[in-house]
C-alpha cells in the first residue's frame, strides 16, 4: 500500500501522544477511568485517515495505557477495557470531519463505542464496588459517564475551533 508506512507513523504518533496526555490528568477515578485529553489524537487520526487507522490508533494508545497504568483482573477484562474501548474510539472516522456538526456526532459515536465495552466491562468484573442496594447497570453507567463525558466534551472544545481554524470544518 502505497504510504502505508507514512500511516504507520503517524498511527505511532499520534498513540504517543494520546499517551501523553492521558498522564496529564484532571481527576481520576479509584477503579480506573480518568479525565484527560487522551482522546484527542485518536479522534484526529479517525477524522483525517478514517475509522481503520483511528481503529489501529486506538488498539496502540490502549497498549500503551494497560502498560503504563496497568489494572488487571481477567484476560477479558483487559481486552474490552483497553483493546476494544480505546479501539472503538476511532470510530468516529466514520463520519466526515467537514462539518461541526458532523465531527461532533463522529466524536460522540466513538465515545459511546468506548462506553459499551468500559460497560461491558463493568458489569462483569466490577460489580462487586456498586453500593449495596444499587442497581449494577445504574452503578456501572454512572461510573463510566462520570468520565467519559467530561472526556468528550473536552475533546469537542479543543478539536471543533481547532479544526475550523484549518479550514477543515465549514
């Protein structure tokens, strides 16, 4: 493929820096789970090469994070939490980035991709931390969105002016 190591590189890039950023941290949950501005170079890499390389970026930038933040319980556990969720992040790429309105709805389709396996997740292995009395799903939801939206809404405040100043968004 013509450019591919090109692509390669900038997938390596760009899961460095999402890295990167995910060690400057907000705040950050007791069972994992933080806000930071590591989605950002996942969700460029989706918008500018599609949703297979934001895929692949994704894949890489959760490498990353299970080796430098490691929480393990199950080899399944690790695979929904870090390969699939921040994998599923690049769908966003799905949609164009031509539009505000379009990178938005691209960047909310990945995080929700990434809230299905963090929930997926949640419900099998971390129920035993919902309070007694409380639903599973309800703990598990609010758990995760307790993140992931603050997350996504950084991402749409830093991305969506950045992009119209490049004139990639109309």
């Amino acid at each position: 493929m013509k450019g591919s190591l090109r692509i390669m590189t900038e997938v390596a890039m760009a899961a460095a820096l999402s890295m990167v950023l995910s060690l400057i941290v907000f705040y950050r949950l007791p069972q994992g789970g933080n806000v930071s501005f590591s989605m950002v170079p996942i969700f460029l890499m989706a918008f500018r090469r599609g949703p297979l390389w934001g895929i692949a970026t994704g894949v890489v930038a959760g490498a990353l994070q299970m080796i430098v933040d490691p929480y393990f319980l199950h080899p399944l556990q690790v695979a929904l939490d870090y390969f699939l969720a921040w994998g599923a992040i690049g769908l966003a790429g799905l949609f164009p980035a031509d539009r505000a309105w379009s990178a938005i709805l691209g960047m909310v389709v990945g995080s929700a991709g990434r809230f299905v396996f963090h929930y997926l997740s949640g419900v099998w292995f971390f129920a035993h931390f919902a309070p007694e009395g409380m639903a599973v799903w309800y703990y598990v939801t609010t758990y995760i969105l307790s993140h992931l939206v603050p997350q996504t809404l950084m991402s749409f405040v830093l991305l969506v002016p950045a992009m119209r100043r490049l004139y990639v968004l109309k």
